[in-house]
C-alpha cells in the first residue's frame, strides 16, 4: 500500500534531516537516492515491492524539491517543482 501524503512528506523531511549536508548541493538535482530512501522507508515501517518503489521515490522526490531552498544552482528542484 502507497503511504499517504502526510508519510511522504515526513519520510522526505528525515531524508532531508539526516543528509542536510547534502541538500541543496552543487548538483543540478536532488540527491535522493536508493539507499536513502529505503532507509527512511525502514524507519518509518514501510515495505514497498519495486513497483511501489518507483512511485515512492518520484513522490519523495517532488516533496524534497519543495523543502529544499531554491537558488539558480538548484535548477534540478526547480525543474521537478
């Protein structure tokens, strides 16, 4: 089952908590990745098959974009947002 908005969002502010060094980055897109992810699901007690995966972090992804501070350099969030 697909968490709902309110898990997506928390899942992406632990995400965010736990690897505030790297957002935002000098890179041109988030840095969200598996690893990360599956952690924040593990510790929020959510199991996902592959397909709920991939939704998962797109949802995860758009929920970061939004958290994190926008700048010219971040023109990965901006493009997501």
């Amino acid at each position: 089952m697909l968490p709902d908005f309110a898990h997506i969002n928390s899942i992406a502010a632990s995400i965010l908590t736990e690897n505030a060094y790297l957002f935002p980055s000098s890179y041109p897109d988030i840095p969200l990745n598996v690893t990360m992810l599956k952690n924040a699901l593990l510790k929020a007690g959510i199991e996902a098959d592959k397909t709920e995966f991939r939704v998962i972090m797109q949802q995860v992804e758009l929920a970061l974009a939004s958290m994190v501070p926008l700048n010219w350099n971040n023109y990965g969030s901006i493009a997501l947002l």
